[in-house]
C-alpha cells in the first residue's frame, strides 16, 4: 500500500469550562485522551503512513490527567506504557511537540492529505468547535468525500464548519455518534459542575445522533465519509474503519 498523509488535529486547551453549582466557572485540567489518539495512531504508522499534526496556534498538546491512570486502561500496565512509548516517539520524530497551526495549511496543501483524524478529550471543548480555519479544513474533507475520523469529544470540532463559509453545519443529516449526554452526566457528578454537551449540540444542529447501548461498548458509526465513535473503549474498531477507508 503506498504511503498516504493523514491529518490529526488536536487541541491547544490543557483545560476546558467547568460550571460549577456554585455559580463560578472553573478551568478543568484536561487534554487529548492518551488510548483514543495512541489507538488509531499506532494502526496508521504500522501502515506505513505519514501523520501531521495541526492544531490552533501550534501549541504542544497534553494528555488529560485521567487518560494516564491505569483505571483508564482497566489495569493493563503493559497496554499503558506501549501507547506512553508511541507518544515519547512522536515527540522525538513526528513534529508532535511543534504542530502545524491551522492556518499554515492552505487549501493548496490539503489536496496533499488522505484523510483527517481528531481524537477526544474534553480539551476540544474549549478551542475546536468555533475555530474558523478548523472549518475551512473539515469542509475541503466533507467537500472532497475524504475520510474524516473523530471520536468522544472529537465531534465537538466538526461545529467549527458553521464559523467558515456560508456558515451552515455541512454535518447536517450526518449520522454521528459522540460522548453522550448521559456519559457526560456522570462526569458533572464527579467533577460538581456543568460542562458542554456534545451529543445535544450536535443534534440542535442537525445531526442524527447515535447513541445507546452500541456505543457504550464501542461500536462506530460510518456515513459518508465520517466515521466517529463514542468513548475509549471505540478506538480500536475506529481506527481499524479509518485505516479501511483511506486504503481504498
């Protein structure tokens, strides 16, 4: 298979809002979650692909705290440091340090690229979803039929299209499937405060959501050329879809 250049964008945020019941609105630490960019990363390296890094203003991108525990990975130490070790080398070898601003991509440059991949986190919350050059990229993917991956809170980023030409959601009708609005609850429990929900905000857009039982487990939605998955636990089966359709 020859090499092919694929996308990922990440976000600059190491926090997002939390509003807590208080009344005050808090920065919650947060990131890029580790297994849901180690995961579909690992399986596109091992096709011998490229990997380019973008994200806002070319800032270094950091884990979310909880995605490094070992109750995040249910215990597997071993598991744990192999995706630790594939993000030591990214650093070392693939510009991860240093991304590509959204901005220094040009619509020239995109024609380059097979495909685009955004990873969760809660981080996407606070700097993806309204960013206008994050638009104008995810539209020349929609526009082209080019593959485009998101999962968890990586949806979220797919709002930025309304901030770039005519300002329509070209997701609209889209079958998509994200954090849920019920996941999300669970964290409001934990953390003691309200955070911005991904599931509903789609869907006040248009979007058709797809939740339930599946996606707790980690199945995927596929339509189009959107392929987007809804926890930790769909990385392997996202990954696997989007090495699939960038090899046709």
């Amino acid at each position: 298979m020859p090499s092919k250049k694929i996308l990922i964008v990440l976000s600059d945020a190491n926090s997002f809002p939390l509003h807590k019941t208080s009344g005050e609105t808090v920065s919650q630490p947060s990131g890029f979650f580790l297994m849901e960019l180690a995961k579909p990363l690992s399986k596109l390296l091992a096709a011998g692909h490229e990997v380019v890094f973008a994200s806002p203003s070319g800032k270094e991108p950091v884990p979310d705290p909880n995605s490094e525990s070992l109750l995040a990975f249910a215990g597997n130490f071993y598991e744990r440091a192999r995706e630790n070790e594939l993000l030591e080398k990214m650093k070392k070898e693939n510009g991860f340090t240093r991304p590509r601003t959204f901005s220094s991509i040009s619509d020239e440059e995109l024609s380059s690229f097979a495909g685009v991949f955004i990873p969760g986190g809660h981080a996407p919350l606070a700097d993806l979803g309204s960013n206008a050059d994050l638009g104008r990229i995810l539209r020349y993917f929609n526009k082209e039929n080019k593959p485009t991956a998101a999962i968890c809170h990586g949806p979220y980023a797919l709002l930025s299209t309304k901030s770039a030409g005519d300002g329509n959601f070209v997701y609209k009708g889209y079958k998509i499937t994200s954090w849920s609005d019920a996941e999300e609850k669970v964290m409001e429990t934990m953390l003691g405060g309200e955070i911005e929900k991904v599931e509903s905000k789609l869907r006040e857009e248009g979007a058709e959501m797809v939740n339930g039982v599946g996606e707790k487990i980690g199945q995927t939605t596929l339509h189009r050329e959107l392929v987007t998955g809804g926890n930790p636990m769909a990385a392997e089966e996202l990954g696997e879809r989007f090495l699939r359709m960038i090899s046709v």
